[in-house]
C-alpha cells in the first residue's frame, strides 16, 4: 500500500494516533518533528530560537522530498509541514492524508503546548492560527476525521476509511 499521512494542528494527536495505528497495521512510523529532532541533535524550540522558523520548514521540505517514493510508511507531520503548497502536493502523491481536525479549543485547553514555539502566546492566538490554516488543511486532506473521543476510536474510523466502509467523518 501507498502510505497514510496525518496532517493537523499542533497537538492533535498525529503522533498518537500515528503510533497506534502503525502498530494496528504493522507498518513502520516516520515521524517529520522526530526525525528533524535526531538529526539536528536540538530541539524544536533550539532550532526556532537559533535559526528561526523559515529554516525549520526548509528542514520539514527536505524531509518530505527524502520521503517521495517511499511506501508502507505511517506519516505523523508536524503540524506547520503542509501548508507550503510543495509539501502538500507531495504527501497527496504519496499517499493518504488524513486532517485531524480536532476541535483547537479542547486541544489547547487538555495538551501541554510546552517545547511548540508557535503556541506560546495563548489561546486566542492559536484559535486564531487554526482558522487561518484551516483551509490549507482542507486543500491537502483526502479524509477529514473529527472523532476525537479517543485515539483509539480515531484510529478505528482511519481503518475504516482505508477499508472503504467509511469516507469522512
Ligand atoms: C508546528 C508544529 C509542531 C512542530 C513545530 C511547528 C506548527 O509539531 O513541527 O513546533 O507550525 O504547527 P506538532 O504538530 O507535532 O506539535
């Protein structure tokens, strides 16, 4: 099979889900932030703070070129990595990506925002970031999920959707 691709905001539960459903499904995990994370050997916040954001989406771009045609891999991206249009028309070509539209209001409120540079300045600010992004989301999703209850029903309705007995949700 082609690979499964998770886009959402920060905090979603992309690397959740994205563990439990590799493992529900015996395919291997790549996650974008980790693999940045090792191979820099700093961390997120390090690299915003050293370098700025423009260079840690060059690294996110690099990534997904590395990744082109690569199969049987789960994807957990980091939450900014599809909305550069490259990036986007990529992961649609490599192969389904799923939005986790979980509600950012519940999200910012019930996850720990700490080592997420860009949620730093409070919550009107990342409800006000959701909204902007929501469409680049939209434009780069083939399956939109917002069942959120847990992630182990999240991942059950993605199974679902990749067994055709369910579209979005
Ligand atoms: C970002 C999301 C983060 C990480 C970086 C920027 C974003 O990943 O890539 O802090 O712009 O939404 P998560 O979505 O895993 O928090």
């Amino acid at each position: 099979m082609k690979n499964i691709v998770l886009i959402g905001m920060m905090g979603c539960g992309k690397s959740t889900c994205g563990k439990l459903l590799s493992q529900r499904l015996g395919l291997k995990l790549v996650d974008t932030d980790e693999l940045i994370v090792e191979r820099e050997g700093r961390s997120i916040s390090q690299i915003f703070a050293a370098e700025g954001e423009e260079s840690f989406r060059n690294m996110e771009t690099r990534v997904i070129r590395e990744l082109t045609g690569w199969s049987g891999l789960v994807i957990a991206t980091g939450g900014g990595l599809p909305l550069r249009e490259e990036n986007a028309k990529r992961l649609r070509e490599m192969g389904l990506v799923v939005w986790l539209k979980r509600d950012p209001a519940s999200t910012f409120s019930s996850v720990s925002m700490a080592g997420r540079p860009l949620a730093q300045s409070g919550q009107t600010d990342f409800l006000a970031r959701f909204r902007e992004r929501e469409p680049l989301y939209r434009r780069a999703a083939h399956v939109v999920i917002e069942d959120f209850s847990a992630p182990e029903n999240t991942v059950d309705l993605i199974v679902k959707v990749l067994k055709g007995e369910a579209t979005s949700v």
